[in-house]
C-alpha cells in the first residue's frame, strides 16, 4: 500500500511540505546548536522536536490501496470522538480536530487491510476488467459480484492465511472483499460508502477536486438536531470524479460538456441528486453537490424526538391536515422544508388520494403506496420541453384534471404559482394542497408571492397555514439546530397574519371557523382532539428514543385511525387506551 508524504516518500522529505492547502517550512539550522542548559535539557528539547515532527508527519500522511482513487489524510487518533459507528465496509469518526473543525473521519476497511489482501482485490478487479475487454458480457451487480467470488476463490489461501480457515468468518471476509471489488470496478468507489451512511445529508466536491478535502453536513450525531456540518479525511483524485460523472450521464441520458457545463440528475438507486458544474463555469475543474434522500421517512414524532416540534404544535398541525387546510412549509436552504412536508403527508386519512410534483423524488410516495396510501407521483425533469416553471406548471394543470386529490408540490416558484392560486379561488383545487416555498417569514413569503409571482393579495390568502422553520446556531458546537419558528393562520384582511400556537389565536383565524363548520365540532370537542393527538406522539417519540420503530409512519397511520375509531373519547381515555396497544408491541404480542 503506497504511503506519502505530500506526493514524497519519508526519505525525501526536506524543507517544506503542504498542509491543507497551505505551505509550511520548517527551517533547517546551520552551524553549531546553540546550547541553552544543560545537556539533558537539549536531550528533551530535540525529543519533543522530534515527536513533534513525527506528530505533523503523522497528521499529514496520505494512504490508499494502489487500485482506488481516494486519499485518507491524516489520523482519527488526534480527534475529540464526539460519535462513532459502523457502515458495511467502513469504520467512522466523528470527532473535533485540534484545530477546532468538526471531522467526518472514514476508514474503508480496505485502507486497513493487510497488503497480501489488497493484491488478491487488485487482481480480482484486473482480471474482470481484462475479461471485459476481451469478451464482453454482463456488468450488473450480481453478474461481477459472483465473477468476483470466483477470482478470489483462486487466490483463497492467501485470504486463509489472513483471516484464518474458519468457514463462516472466512465467508463473511469473502463477501467483504467481493463488494470491494464491485465498487472498484462498475461502482463509485468511495462515493458508495458515503452514500450509504443514514447520517449524511449533503456531499460537497469543491474544484480543484484533487486539492480539497470532501466536506458533508450530517444528521442525527448523538442526539444532535443540527446540519452539522464537517470536512472529512477525504481527498479525490480526478479519476475518481470523472467515474462518477460517467456513470450520471450514462444513467441520465444527458449531457455534460464545455458548452453545457451544467449536469442535475437524480442517482439511480441511491436515493439522491447530483449536480455537476464544469469548465467554463467552474474554471479550476468539475464540482460536485450530492443532495441524499431520507431512507427513513420523517413522521411528526421523528421531529418531536429530534426537538424540531414540541408534542403541542404536532397535534394542532395533524388535525389541520385531517381538516384538509392549504399548508406552505417556509424556510431557508436545509431548513426542512421537506422533511416536515413529508411528515404532514403521513397524517392524510388512509383513503386520501394524494397527487404529489415534484423535479428531484424526495417524497415518500413509493413508501406511502406500500402501506396502502393511494399516491400518484409526477416528476418533472429536465428530459421534459420547457424550463423548471413551465413544466411544473403543466403538471399542475394536469393534476387538476385528475379528481379530487389532495395536491402536494415539491416547490412552489412562480409560474405555477398563478395556476394555483386561481384554481384555488375557483373552486378547483384539490381537497387539500401543501407545498414548500423559500422565505424566513410568512411576511417575507406573502411579500414575495405577491410582489414578485404577481399573484393577487385577495388570492394569496387562500392560504390558511403558513409553517416557517429556521436554524439556530451553537457557537460553541458550531452546528445548526433546526427549529419551528413561526406557525400562522391567514387573517380576514389581506396581509394579516394570526399567530395560532395558543387557543385563543387558533380560535379566532377565520380558518378554524371553517374547520368548527364543516366537521360540526364546537371549541371543546375540537380541543380534545388536538389533546389527544398532541399526547399519542408525545408517547410515540417517548417510546421511540428506545425503539426506532415508533417513530415511522405506520404507527401515526394506527394513532390516526385510533383517534377516528373513538370520536367521541375524552383525550386522556384515548391515550392510555393507545399505550396499551403500545405496550403490546414492546412485549411482542
């Protein structure tokens, strides 16, 4: 395994080195050593300057096998271990340097793997490469997983004398090293590792790709609500990004060159979204931004446990969306503007039809169709004629053709905007309709809608909810802790605003007058259901912090229907009578 020292081996190392990007120099001394006590005392001080060089050398070594294209630099033994877990064929660090930065330090277990056995992966990914050439054939996961068994079969006894002889070790080692060999060869290398961890959000390549260490802003680190965001002991050589470029445009179907620098696609099977700048946008080389998916869906007792939403504002917002209001869910960047969206869908009755438009498949349709929700996705994309506006614009106004839905979109921008609001005016529109737009404020937004969009004041307040959530920043911990930071019904006046986190301002929005109407509710009856829905999640997040499960989506689709069974339950009732069927689950009945 080839070791370096900025590009050097040890030998060679003389004068001056780089270290992040920056130079250094350490000065050599000519002539005699100047004495400044005793001998002893020069005896420690040229220790000390030694353990200090070999700590630099130490923190600014770069390792990887010679058949990748990925440098780890630096030690994870120089990090205050904030976290620490394990990914399938990896080890991470999360931790803060000396420095002061927060890492993402990753060990691919094929960087710690002895040199005997990264010659046998080397050869197996040669050997399907060469075979490839020559013949042709399949090049599908399972097609160069089981060609790659066979090549390290051939060379068995090397791993044996490694690993040992023991047959279901030995198995699970082969597997391992199966799996290597496919992400070296049809796979995105060390791309597939960081897209595999649950905790990554974002995957940030700044060019020159070959001089900057990757960066990432993560999720859920020891309890942390946060866009904590990182660098990583990572550092890409222009291969490796240029394969990852590849196979976007393979998978895509779309171009990617000087006169259209520009590259946005969804990955294919790795529930994330690329997007790609190149020369002449970006002179000094390609750029990447990877945007993940959640795996796990959000729910609104998911946010309640990651503090995002206390237990009150997830009742009041689950019996809004029973009672079919218009939400827009505000926010900057990374806010969770879709992670709240996407909770708020799970709280749609079982028989809702739900048509969701969207240009990159964030929302959990797939996951809502197997639970037996009736959802009907339509992406807009860039294979589409017209621009983003345009297309979303026509999804809408064929979603509008397709029945009472409840209407979700992704984004609301501009031009769809009109169509929205006037088939909102008109009666048109689907039962319920929720969508995410950029501002820090329902001000701010009601200002943009109305100012920039075009669309008429009388028109914009068809709206009755208007959610904003924003971030707070640790200056100590220096991550981003989301929060919900204004929730306000639309007034009788256009441009008012109601604050409705206490009674007396929900009861007073026009929007819950409508709600006491149509569902034949009064003040007291409507109270006890928000009670008893703010209490079920309470007990829900409360459970989940033990046991993941009850924080998805089937247990608010059970608490829902629990409600709905026992209308006329006093809330307290409800929800003991609800954690009696939580205590069933936990026992295993």
């Amino acid at each position: 395994m080839p070791r370096i020292w900025n590009g050097k081996s040890m030998e060679d190392y003389g004068t001056s080195g780089v270290f992040g990007g920056t130079e250094e120099k350490i000065e050599k001394t000519n002539g005699p050593v100047p004495r400044y006590g005793a001998p002893a005392r020069l005896e420690s001080d040229t220790a000390g300057l030694i353990a200090d060089i070999g700590k630099i050398a130490a923190s600014n070594m770069r390792v990887k096998p010679t058949y990748a294209d990925c440098w780890l630099i630096g030690s994870a033994d120089e990090l205050d271990i904030i976290s620490e877990y394990r990914l399938p064929g990896a080890g991470v660090i999360i931790g803060t340097s000396s420095d002061g930065e927060t890492e993402y330090n990753l060990a691919p277990d094929e960087y710690t793997s002895a040199d005997s056995i990264n010659v046998v992966v080397s050869k197996a990914i040669d050997g399907i490469r060469d075979s490839y050439r020559k013949r042709g054939g399949r090049m599908d996961r399972q097609s160069v997983l089981s060609e790659a068994r066979g090549k390290i079969m051939e060379l068995s006894d090397t791993v044996e004398a490694v690993y040992g002889s023991n047959c279901i070790d030995l198995d699970k080692v082969i597997d391992g090293l199966c799996e290597t060999v496919y992400r070296y060869t049809v796979g995105l290398g060390i791309f597939d590792i960081l897209l595999s961890d649950p905790r990554l959000e974002d995957i940030y390549i700044d060019a020159p790709c070959d001089k900057n260490r990757i960066h990432v802003t993560m999720s859920g680190v020891s309890g942390i609500n946060s866009n904590l965001r990182c660098r990583t002991n990572l550092m890409v050589d222009r291969k490796e990004v240029m394969n990852l470029i590849s196979v976007l445009k393979r998978d895509s179907g779309l171009s990617f060159c000087e006169s259209e620098p520009v590259l946005e696609t969804d990955m294919k099977g790795r529930d994330a979204r690329a997007t790609v700048i190149g020369y002449p946008m970006s002179p000094n080389g390609d750029a990447v931004s990877i945007r993940k998916h959640s795996t796990r869906p959000w729910t609104l007792t998911r946010l309640i446990a990651n503090g995002t939403l206390d237990h009150e504002t997830a009742g009041l917002l689950s019996f809004l969306v029973d009672n079919r209001c218009t939400f827009l869910i505000c926010g900057a960047r990374g806010a969770g503007k879709s992670s709240l969206l996407t909770a708020l869908m799970f709280e749609f009755p079982m028989a809702q039809r739900i048509l969701t438009i969207e240009d990159t498949m964030e929302l959990p349709g797939e996951n809502m169709r197997k639970m037996g929700y009736k959802v009907q996705s339509m992406l807009i994309n860039e294979k589409m004629d017209g621009n983003n506006l345009s297309r979303a614009d026509e999804a809408l106004r064929v979603s509008l053709r397709m029945g009472e839905s409840a209407i979700i979109l992704g984004e609301v921008r501009g031009e769809e905007a009109k169509t929205l609001y006037q088939s909102m005016r008109t009666g048109r529109a689907g039962s319920s309709i929720m969508g995410t737009i950029h501002g820090d404020s329902a001000k701010s937004v009601y200002n943009r809608v109305v100012h920039d969009m075009g669309i008429a004041p009388e028109a914009f307040m068809a709206t009755d909810i208007l959610v904003t959530l924003g971030s707070l920043r640790d200056r100590r911990a220096g991550n981003q802790k989301r929060m919900l930071n204004e929730m306000v019904a639309t007034g009788e006046k256009t441009g008012e605003f109601i604050d409705i986190s206490d009674a007396e301002g929900l009861f007073s929005s026009p929007m819950m007058k409508r709600i006491s109407s149509s569902c034949g509710m009064d003040k007291k009856e409507i109270l006890n259901d928000i009670r008893a829905r703010s209490g079920i999640r309470k007990l829900l997040a409360e459970k989940g912090a033990r046991d993941d499960r009850f924080l998805g989506p089937e247990w608010i689709t059970m608490a829902n229907d629990h409600i709905f069974r026992n209308p006329s339950k006093e809330s307290g009732l409800l929800i003991s009578s609800f954690e009696t069927k939580v205590r069933r689950a936990e026992e295993g009945e």
